[in-house]
C-alpha cells in the first residue's frame, strides 16, 4: 500500500482565486502536472520527480513536501505549510 500521505498538508492557490489543500504526493503532483500556473523550472521538475519517487515508494512524502514548497514559492502559489484549524 502506498504511504504517500503528506504529515502536515500544504495549502497553494487554485483557479480563481481559491485555495487548494494537498495532502499526498499523488495530489501534488497532480497539480503540478495539471494546475502550475508558471513556467516548469528545474525546481517544478525536483518537485515532480520527487512525487514520483515518493509514489513509487523509493523516498519519503516528506521529501516531496519539502520539493513541492520550493518549487511552489518560486512561481508565488505558496499559501501555508501549516495544518488547517
């Protein structure tokens, strides 16, 4: 079974002004496949193989949080890696 589960979610902006919640390395990477609004940089691209690798249960969901929030800042749809209240 796969433990992708992120310990603490992380919150991105969606479409239109909304926010989006992602609590996997699976829903990470989908949104970085589907949803990154800028341009795929070489941090996109770590953060993306790091979901990958996370998925395929060869490195930890951690290591994919900490990759997706790089790459997240650097295009500005960072929101929080804090838990929701």
């Amino acid at each position: 079974m796969e433990n992708n589960r992120f310990e603490t979610p992380v919150t991105v902006k969606g479409a239109a002004g909304t926010t989006q919640l992602l609590r996997t390395a699976r829903e990470a990477s989908d949104y970085l496949l589907n949803n990154w609004p800028g341009k795929r940089s070489p941090k996109h691209r770590e953060a993306l193989q790091a979901c990958h690798d996370a998925l395929a249960g060869d490195k930890p969901a951690m290591i994919a949080r900490r990759a997706f929030i790089a790459a997240a800042r650097e295009v500005n749809v960072f929101v929080s890696d804090k838990a929701p209240v």
